[in-house]
C-alpha cells in the first residue's frame, strides 16, 4: 500500500535509507547517494513536515504478520513541485513551470524487495497523483551511472531531455540524466 508518510514512519523510513546505503556499500552504487549527506533522516524529516514524503509499506499476511526484517517499509519517495536550479538550463520538451510540473526526489526502494517492481508501481502512483492535480508533466534526474533507473525509466515511457551537473557534496559533482514524460494534453 502507498499512502502519504506520517511523523510515525520517520524512523523506519531512516531505517530504509540506511539499509540503502550499507547496500551499496557492498553492491554498485548507481545511485551515487552518499550516507554521509543524502538521502538521511533530516530528509525524511523535512520531506514529512512539508507533506511531500510517501511510503510503501509491506502488506500484512492474513495472521496479521508482516515478516521481513521488522520494518514495514518497502520504498519511499519524495514528491512535490519543486524543481532544483539545475533543471533551469535542460531543453525540457513539454513548456511548464510551477504547479504544472511534478517532481519526483529520492525514490528509494529496499534491497528486500528488489526486482518486485516496487520501483515502476511507485512512478505509477506519482504520475496518478500528478495527472489529479492538473500536472503537465512529470520530471525527475537521476545519476548518469544508474543503469537500472534509466531502464526502469525509459521503459516506463520517459525521455531523457537532457544531462545537468550537480554539486552533490563539498568534493563531488556527478553528472544526472533528467527525465519528463507528458502527463496530460494541454
């Protein structure tokens, strides 16, 4: 089930993120995250007080357990109408700015439920929940090395509208695809 986070899935949802990062600690890190700075609980945190964050949780079984590690979250994701500066100077082929744009941030799925298509129903919910607030489009970045995103991505109908460069911590740039897929006719 995805639902709209509360300040009672905080710390599962810090749990979440640093299940990530130890992961990718010991697996390639497409994502580029750095467990030092992002995404943390102070992400978690933020994205709650504005109501931008959103959580799948793992579905009980009929004796009301609901297995796994003890945590209930499977994925969160951050969705809202902001869109970093770095989106300013990428050839965006659908003209829109302010509340006609979607924005998805940090979609972070977890290793236990990898290859469960967590990640496609989580787009598929923000698209839904972008088209009932009369978005255009949906945009979004993600690392230029995220092989598997930009499967999932592309795959889901999406096109690259450009590359950006970001300042992702004191020592470090990355490059980051970004993405848009039209969301309604005008």
């Amino acid at each position: 089930m995805i639902r709209k986070a509360t300040t009672e899935d905080l710390s599962n949802v810090a749990a979440l993120y640093q299940e990530l990062h130890a992961y990718h600690d010991t697996h390639r890190n497409y994502c580029n995250w750095d467990k030092r700075i992002y995404p943390v609980r102070a992400t978690a945190e933020d994205a709650v007080k504005r109501g931008f964050l959103y959580v799948c949780e793992r579905e009980e079984t009929p004796d009301g357990e609901s297995g796994g590690n003890g945590n209930p979250i499977l994925a969160a994701v951050i969705l809202n109408h902001i869109q970093p500066k770095e989106y300013r100077g990428v050839s965006w082929k659908t003209a829109a700015e302010g509340e006609e744009v979607f924005v998805i941030h940090t979609l972070a799925v977890s290793p236990r439920a990898r290859k469960q298509g967590l990640g496609k129903k989580m787009v598929s919910f923000a698209e839904a929940l972008g088209k009932s607030l009369g978005c255009k489009v949906m945009r979004f970045d993600t690392s230029a090395f995220n092989k598997p995103a930009y499967t999932l991505y592309t795959g889901l109908g999406y096109r690259v509208a450009g590359k950006t460069l970001v300042e992702t911590s004191e020592s470090m740039i990355q490059m980051l695809y970004c993405f848009e897929k039209k969301l309604c006719d005008d």
